[in-house]
C-alpha cells in the first residue's frame, strides 16, 4: 500500500518551523522625529500699498502745512483789510477836517464882512471864492492820496485768492519731490526685505538639506543594524546554549505532534526519507525522534 502524500503538510510545518527558529517581530524601517526649520514668509507689498503708506506717513506734514500756508493767507488777507479800513477812517477824517477849516474860515469872511458893511463885499466874494478854491485843492489830494491807496489795497485784497492757490502750487511741487523720495525709499526698503528674506531662506533650506540627509542617513543605519541584528538572532548560533536547546525543544514538540498523528509506517517513512526532521534538530533531539519513529 502506497504512502499517503503529506507535501503540503510538510511545508505547513517547516514554515511553522521556521517561525519559531526565528524572531517574529516585523523589522520595518525607523523613521526619526523630522527637524523641520521655519523658513521666513514675506509679502512684498505692491506699488500701491508704498504709496498709500508714503502718503500716510506724510499726511500729517501735508495738512500742517496746507493749514499754515491758508492761515497765513488769511492773516495778509485781514491785514489788508485792516489797512483799508484805516485809510477809509483818515480819508473822511482828512475830508472832515478841511471841511471844518472851510466853514470856519468862511464863518469869519462872512463876520469881517458885517463888520466892514457893504461896499467891501466885493472882497468877501473874493476871499470866499480863494477859500474854496484851496479847500477844493487839498481835498482832491486827500483823495488823490488816499483814493489811491485804498484801491491799490482793494487790488491786493482781491489777489489773496490767487495768492493762496500758487502758494498751494509751489507746496504742491515741494510735497510731490517729498512723496517720490518717500516712494523710493520704501520702494528700497522692500527690495532689501526681498534679498535678507531670500537669503535667509536659502540658507535654511540648505540646513534643512543637511538635516534631512544627516536623518535618512541615521534611518539607513539602524535599519541595516536592524536586519543584521535580525540575521543574527535568526541564527541558532548567535543563541546561547539555553536559548538553542528552547528551540529545539519547541521544534521537537513540533515534529513529535506531526509524526504522532500519522500510523508507525508513515512516521517512519517520513523521518527516513525528508530531511527535515534532520536539519532542524539538535542530534540530541533527533535520535530521540529517531528512536521514537525511525527504528
């Protein structure tokens, strides 16, 4: 009667085998904690976000002096005013006087006049016409004078408003050259932020290179002492003798089981004719095997 065929039992037990020979932890690559160096972030801001910011830095002198520059004028404007004024007063106080000099000179023709009586009337007439003649003379040159001046001071008055727009003007242009100097130097400042930024960064990047190579490296490492350190304990000769009869022990208890379940012939067959029965006991452990089956 032929032997039953128990291949796939065999290599279920030698697999079986094999594990207990052998570590059954999994060795799985190590991953070191990640080193990771903080870059710089920086926007750079836009042309528009420099003016507004040149324009903001600078409002305060803008209005300061847009302030002086109208409240100025304004003074001029009511210092005119005031001269006007002024020259109005000494006109009709001039006028006002000649014309009391008139009257009282005329009063006293008039009173000469009565004195002397009638035939010398011919000479009041006269000395009347001679007063007013002067008086109409001096007065045509207090307005002369002073006609003059109040229009000169209405034309001064009306050229205040002028005044204040050039004076805006020229601010204008000096505000505007201190604007774009402004402009150009947080337009500057920006650039230099740009390249610092880029420079550090780059030269985080380059620690950051050599960290993570130093740490892949380091992985590498372990990992290949752990697959040699695994070689090792997968070798009974890297066990100590207590360690290696365990496992010869537990391999035994394994082929005992197996060959215990089969009939005497088939045991025997199987551990005289597969080797392994042989290869993975100690002979200690064999020939008491062998001496249970194989004989």
């Amino acid at each position: 009667m032929a032997n039953n065929d128990y291949t796939s039992q065999r290599e279920l037990l030698e697999k079986e085998i094999k594990e207990l020979e052998s570590l059954r932890t999994e060795i799985t690559k190590p991953e070191l904690p990640t080193v990771t160096l903080d870059e710089k972030e920086y926007t750079p801001p836009t042309d528009a976000q420099l003016k507004n910011a040149a324009e903001s830095e600078l409002a305060e002198y803008k209005t300061r002096n847009e302030q002086a520059i109208a409240a100025k004028n304004a003074a001029d404007a009511d210092a005119l005013a005031a001269q006007r004024k002024a020259a109005e007063k000494q006109l009709g106080e001039q006028i006002s006087a000649l014309d009391e000099a008139y009257r009282s000179a005329a009063q006293r023709v008039d009173n000469d006049v009565l004195k002397r009586g009638l035939a010398r009337s011919s000479i009041a007439v006269n000395s009347k016409e001679r007063l007013e003649g002067e008086y109409l003379g001096k007065a045509a040159n207090v307005r002369a004078e002073l006609g003059g001046k109040i229009a000169d001071l209405d034309g001064q008055i009306a050229a205040t408003g002028d005044k204040l727009k050039a004076a805006l003007n020229d601010f204008n242009l000096t505000y505007a050259a201190k604007l774009n100097d402004k402009l150009a130097s947080l337009k500057a400042e920006r650039e230099k932020k740009i390249d610092e930024v880029l420079e550090y960064n780059n030269k985080i990047k380059a620690e950051q290179a050599a960290l993570d190579a130093e740490r892949e490296k380091t992985e590498s490492k372990l990992y290949s002492d752990a697959i040699e350190q695994r070689k090792k304990a997968n070798s009974l000769d890297y066990l100590s003798d207590g360690e290696r009869d365990e496992v010869y022990k537990s391999v035994f208890n394994k082929l005992d089981a197996f060959l215990g379940s089969l009939s005497a012939k088939e045991a025997k067959h199987e551990i005289q004719s597969y080797s392994v029965y042989r290869d993975h006991l100690s002979n200690k452990y064999f020939y008491m095997l062998y001496d249970k089956y194989g004989r």
